[in-house]
C-alpha cells in the first residue's frame, strides 16, 4: 500500500485523558511512523505516516478512548519523511 503523511491538530478534551498514549499503542500495532504532542492551547498535535487505511484506524481507535472527546480536528497532507517509529514528544 502507499504511504501517505498528514498533519493533525485536535480539539476537545484531548489533555490529560490518555490520549498519547493510545495514540502510541495504536500506532504501532498498525505499523504508523510519526509523533504526538501537546500544546500549550490545550490541544494535541500529531503526524502519522503509513496507508490511508491504517491512519483512518488510528483516527477511529483514538475516538474510542473512554474520555477522549474530539470536537474538531484539522489535517492537511504533508511530506513523506523517513523515520521509522511513532514517539510521544
């Protein structure tokens, strides 16, 4: 399958209620590459690099977290890079 990278930056309740860490989890056990952080406006960023399939199950999984809410999200498609695993920055 083609890789593809895209941008994300969530808004809600995304601090503070695992959402990291099941970004994380998820990420490896379907192969994504990138990161997950943070920001000081309480919202998270991320990038995930892998199929399209594989990054929309990402999406979904972290949804499912029990106090996670996702109010809005933006994304944008982005660069191929080359790093090789997922990490919380």
């Amino acid at each position: 399958m083609a890789k593809i990278r895209k941008h994300f930056i969530f808004y809600g309740w995304v601090q503070g209620v695992g959402f990291r860490y099941r970004a994380y989890h998820t990420a490896m056990m379907y192969g994504i590459t990138g990161w997950v952080k943070n920001l000081s406006d309480g919202s998270v960023e991320m990038e995930a690099q892998g199929s399209e399939e594989d990054i929309d199950k990402l999406i979904l999984s972290i949804e499912k977290g029990s106090y996670i809410r996702i109010e809005n999200f933006s994304v944008k498609d982005i660069p191929i890079e080359n790093d090789r695993t997922f990490e919380v920055r």
